[in-house]
C-alpha cells in the first residue's frame, strides 16, 4: 500500500472560546489584587457604601487569520523515459536517466513546494476551467519499462509525488524490460495513474482507421479489462498526431493527450495534443527548477 511522507503541522492552539474565558477570568483577578490594594478588602463587597462598580469584563475578539493561495491556469508536465543509468553504447542516450538524479530533482522541487497531480486531474480542472494552485506539475514516465516501477515509483513515494506511468500496452508481461500487470495494478492502487502509449509504440500520424482502432482503441480496451477503468491519459509514440490520431483518442474515453511539443498546459493549448517539458540525461535538477519556474 501507499506510504505518504507529509510535512509535520503545527501544534494548535487554545481555541477562540477558550481564549475569551481565560482573557476575562484574568481581567477580573487583576482588578481585584488592584482594588484590594487601594481600598482595603471589606470594599470590595459591593453592598457597602461608596464601592467601586465591578471592572467590565475584558472580551477579545480572535484575529481572523487567512492565507491567500495564489492560482494558475499553466501546469508544466515533465516526460522521463528510461530510469536508469545508460550503459556504454546505449541506444538514444539522452533519454537515460541516473535515478540519484530523479532522485534530486524531486527533492529539490518538494522543498521549493511543488506538488504533482496526474494526467487525469489536469483534464478534469481543464474541463472545469478550473485553475490549480500554483507550483503543481505533472510527471510521465513514457514507455513503460521495468525501471519504472524499480526506481521511478519508490522515489515517487518517498517525496509524496504521484506520477502517471505511460505503457505500451502490447509490452505487458512479454517484454523481459516491460512492467507487469500486477505492478501497474499495484501502482494505481498506490494512486499512480496508468496512462495508454498505444498497443506497440506505433506511429498513430500514419495510421489508416484500423491501425488507429488497434494502436489507441484496443490497447484502451485491453487497459480497461486488466485495471478496471478506462484510461483517462493518452500520451503519443513519438509525439506525432494528427486529426485522425485525435478523434481516435476521443473515441476512446481519453480525457486529454500529451506530444513532445514544448510547453506547458494552459487555457488556450488543446488538451488532446498538450505540450510537455523533455527531461535528458544531462538536465540538473537546478536547470529543471528553472525551466518549471518559467511557467509558474
């Protein structure tokens, strides 16, 4: 199950009722100790003559105490592929990275006040036209490989960061690098989200209708029948869509679709082929704060 690292919160204190008895209680042992002092203790009773009226009873009214969170419409969303290392002779080396630098990275923006959401929240405050505190993002890990689960997922868990796991769904349980079914379900329990990235990492920007029904509708599908919903997320193989590629995506119960195309989400970008922010091997976890911090 999901274990959360949470901040500790502040001790509270006595409530405003409470303050009141005690600030009135007090106000009445000062006047008295002050009143005996001057006019001997028999004058404190009010039935003798000439004694003072009784104090008026101090009352204090608790300070209403308000802290503005300040909203955005722009959300960056972070893509990663490989957690690992990259081997001597790697293919695409600059998708390769270390995971003491994811590790970092996501220190580093936890104590600068960043928080995640998922793939699918993001749409739903679109479709709201809702805008988000400021300082949230998204991470996707693309491709659905094994290091995913290995060591993206327990650095997620370390800092309270939710991420959406991007799989090619074909990959499943067949490639010895790929996740398997039992840890995507473990991941979604933990409050990861499971995002579609087609049946086989094909090009959906030059498929015919049935290639599109195969590469977005049965992998949405096959998804559906192992985790039990539908995904929500929709991220492309190369980051190449076209209007044929968006309309299949619709089709299938996608609530929004990430490219490659740089950026962030905002109001005005189309929540089926929303930009992202390229993490490579060589970013560091300073450089990424940077590039987020442009958009916040």
């Amino acid at each position: 199950m999901r274990t959360r690292w949470s901040s500790s919160g502040s001790r509270l204190g006595r409530s405003p009722r409470r303050r009141l008895a005690l600030t009135g209680a007090f106000a009445l042992a000062l006047a008295a100790m002050t009143t005996q002092g001057m006019l001997g203790a028999e004058s404190l009773d009010p039935a003798l003559p000439g004694a003072p009226p009784p104090p008026p009873i101090a009352t204090a009214v608790p300070r209403r105490i308000t802290t503005a969170v300040r909203m955005t419409y722009r959300v960056p969303v972070l893509m990663y592929h490989r957690i690992t290392c990259a081997p001597r002779g790697a293919p695409l080396p600059g998708l390769w990275v270390c995971p003491r630098d994811l590790d970092r990275t996501m220190r580093l923006l936890r104590a600068r006040g960043w928080t995640t959401i998922t793939g699918a929240e993001l749409a739903d405050a679109r479709a709201a036209g809702r805008p988000l505190p400021r300082r949230t993002f998204v991470i996707v890990f693309d491709d659905g490989n094994r290091d995913g689960y290995d060591r993206a997922y327990p650095i997620l868990e370390r800092y309270g960061f939710q991420g959406v796991f991007a799989v090619v769904v074909g990959r499943v349980d067949v490639k010895r690098r790929a996740m398997t079914w039992a840890e995507l379900r473990e991941l979604q329990e933990a409050g990861h989200e499971i995002a579609n990235h087609s049946m086989s990492h094909a090009n959906v920007a030059r498929l015919d209708r049935a290639g599109l029904a195969r590469e977005v509708g049965r992998s949405a599908a096959r998804l559906r029948r192992h985790l039990g919903a539908w995904p929500r997320t929709f991220v492309y193989p190369y980051g190449s869509w076209d209007r044929s590629a968006t309309r299949a995506v619709r089709a299938a119960h996608h609530s929004i679709a990430f490219t490659t195309v740089s950026g962030a989400t905002s109001r005005s970008s189309d929540r089926l082929a929303a930009p992202r922010v390229r993490i490579s091997r060589g970013d560091s976890p300073e450089g990424i704060l940077r590039r987020l911090s442009a958009f916040d």
